[in-house]
C-alpha cells in the first residue's frame, strides 16, 4: 500500500491541471480494472474523472457510492520542496493525506473482496472527480447524477484529527462584491467624486458584523482590491467573500442578508454576484445511524472511530443535499491537510482498508 501511495504522490496532480487529472486518471483506471471493476473514465473540462463499478447491477438493494477525487491543492514542483518520505511511522508527501491514500484504500479493498472472493451486500460505485479542490466546477453534476439511487455514500477524504469521521460539514458560498463609484480628481475637485473605495469599507464592516461565531456562521472578506492612482478618487472597488455555515436554514438567512445590501455613498452602486457553492451536510437520523454501524464494525476490528465537524466542504456535500447517508472523512488518519507537513499515520493503513471491506461485505 504504501508503494502504490508513493507512485500516487509522485504523480502531481495540481487541480484544474486537465492534462495531469487526466494522466492519473488514466494510470488508476487499469488498476481499478484489474481489482474487478468495470471502469469508465469521464471527460470534462478540468479533466478526466473516473467511475468504476463492481457488484450485479440486478441486485434489488440500492448500491453504495465510494467518493474521492484525484486533484491535490499542490502546483507542480511541490514534490521537489516536499519528496515523499517515511519518517517517525509517519509517510509525507504533497496530497498524501488529501486524499492519494484515499484512493489506494479504495483499491486495497476492491482487491481483497477480489482476491478472496467476498461478496458485496450491494453494487458499488468508486467515483473519483478531477476538480474537487477548486469546488468541482466541471464535476459536480457527475457526481450527483451517479450518486441519485445510492443508499449511502461514504467519502475517503482525509479524517479529523485523532481520526474521526466528519459526521457534519459546513456548506459554503462564495460571492463577488463590485463597487462602481465616479473619478474625480483627488486634488482639484474631490467632492465631485464618490469612492468605490470609501464604499467597500463599509460594506466589508456590514459584512464582517454578519459573524456569528457562537452558531458557525462566517463571513469573510478575503480580497480587496480597488482604484486607478493615489491621486484618483477610485472609481472601482472590489471585494472576494466566503460564508460559511451549519445548516441551509444559516445559510438562507446570511445569503439573503448579503444578497438585500445597499450602497450607503451617494453616487455609489454595488454589484453583487455568485450565490450557494456547497450545501452543509448536515447529521441527519440516517446519517448518526450510518456512523453508529461503521463504528460498531471499527470496534470489532479493535479500533475506535470518533465522530465529528469540519469546517471545510467536499463533494459528500453536493451527496447529502440530495438526502443519501454520506459519512465523510473515512481516510487514512493524519494531519497537515494543504500544509508543508501533510502525512498519513502508516499503521492506520491496514485497518482503514479492512474496515472499508466490512462496510462494503457486512
């Protein structure tokens, strides 16, 4: 396992990198095949994403959705900073933990129900997308049109600290906010002026004071940018802003609080556009049950599997919001997630894979 992780890593796969998706995508899927699974690579866009399938479609049971992705955040060179090494009974690499470990338990346990001839209690659907990390622009709609009909979806992205499983995940949106403003001469005649830039600070005050930490809701303003010269009173300002959220019920009321703002600068007008980019999964009845049989089979392998929240969204989001059972974070237990020191605990390996195996046979 830990070479196959190794020859994964080693592939950079920088996400909306169409060309190197795709050459993974490309390297993975005779894997998966001789693992047992009919393979399908999917074009898009942003690359190549790839669909494979075991088990008889026939059965009467709704099949289950194993759910990764093979971008990384790292750009191509990372690996010369970062090799892949094995430290401390500790394995790093640029996207070892998210998620190239993920996929290889996803193979490991094709393999063993493979090699040992265990029978699945449903068909399984393996879907890895190529643009997850850039919010899955080009993937999206695959991902839900694969997942509709699925009892459940379990997703192989990286655990939480310690090792849990998320059982909830904030849903994001994403907007950008113009200001249009009128030039003036900042010397000779400012008052004929209005500033986009005066404007957007205090939009960005009215957006900022929409935080409301105790309850998860967030509102950041992550970029500013904005005017033509220091002498120049700005005529346009600009601003990037997340939101982020627990429950759609957050979600509405914050986006409708951003969507309703008005310019407070006479002469000034704002231009707001972007929306909803992921749904909260939020843990539901069927999803607390769908964690308490996974933890009950962690148990019998001897370990325990924690349950809990992150603040970061995946494409079990987009699966949730559709109202499928998705248990998030079954990977490799780690640390460093889009940091220099990301790594995988190796001796949690064997265990993920078996359990991974009991989720797909029991």
């Amino acid at each position: 396992m830990l070479a196959a992780i190794r020859s994964l890593v080693e592939m950079e796969s920088p996400t909306l990198d169409a060309a190197r998706t795709t050459a993974l995508a490309e390297c993975l899927a005779p894997q998966f095949a001789d693992a047992g699974a009919a393979v399908q690579l999917q074009p898009g866009p942003n690359g190549l994403s790839l669909l494979a399938r075991i088990g008889a479609d026939s059965t009467s049971a709704k099949p289950v959705m194993l759910l990764g992705h093979l971008d990384t955040v790292w750009p191509v060179g990372a690996l010369q900073r970062m090799p892949f090494r094995i430290e401390n009974e500790r394995a790093y690499g640029p996207g070892i933990f998210d998620m190239k470990s993920g996929i290889v338990l996803m193979l490991e346990a094709l393999r063993a129900l493979n090699e040992l001839q265990l029978p699945v209690r449903s068909a399984v659907k393996i879907l890895l997308t190529c643009d997850e990390e850039s919010g899955s622009p080009s993937s999206r709609a695959l991902v839900e049109s694969e997942a509709r009909g699925c009892a459940s979806v379990f997703v192989l992205e990286p655990s939480l600290p310690g090792g849990g499983a998320k059982t909830q995940r904030k849903g994001m949106a994403n907007y950008d906010l113009t200001i249009h403003g009128i030039e003036a001469h900042a010397g000779l005649e400012p008052e004929k002026g209005a500033s986009a830039i005066l404007e957007l600070a205090r939009q960005i005050q009215t957006l900022h004071s929409l935080n409301d930490y105790a309850n998860g809701v967030t509102v950041n303003v992550g970029v500013v940018k904005g005017g033509s010269g220091r002498n120049v009173v700005a005529g346009v300002a600009q601003a990037e802003v997340d939101v982020r959220f627990w429950t759609m019920e957050q979600g509405a009321r914050v986006m409708r609080q951003i969507e309703t703002m008005q310019p407070v600068l006479a002469g000034t007008r704002l231009e707001l556009s972007g929306g909803l980019d992921r749904p909260p999964l939020e843990r539901t009845r069927e999803l607390a049950a769908l964690y308490e049989h996974t933890r009950q089979l962690a148990a019998e392998l001897g370990f325990e599997l924690a349950e809990g929240a992150a603040g970061g969204g995946s494409d079990g989001n987009f699966t949730a919001a559709l109202n499928i059972p998705t248990l998030d974070g079954l990977g490799v237990a780690g640390a460093g997630a889009h940091a220099a020191h990301e790594h995988i605990l190796i001796d949690d390996l064997p265990r993920r894979a078996a359990l991974l195996v009991r989720l797909l046979t029991g």
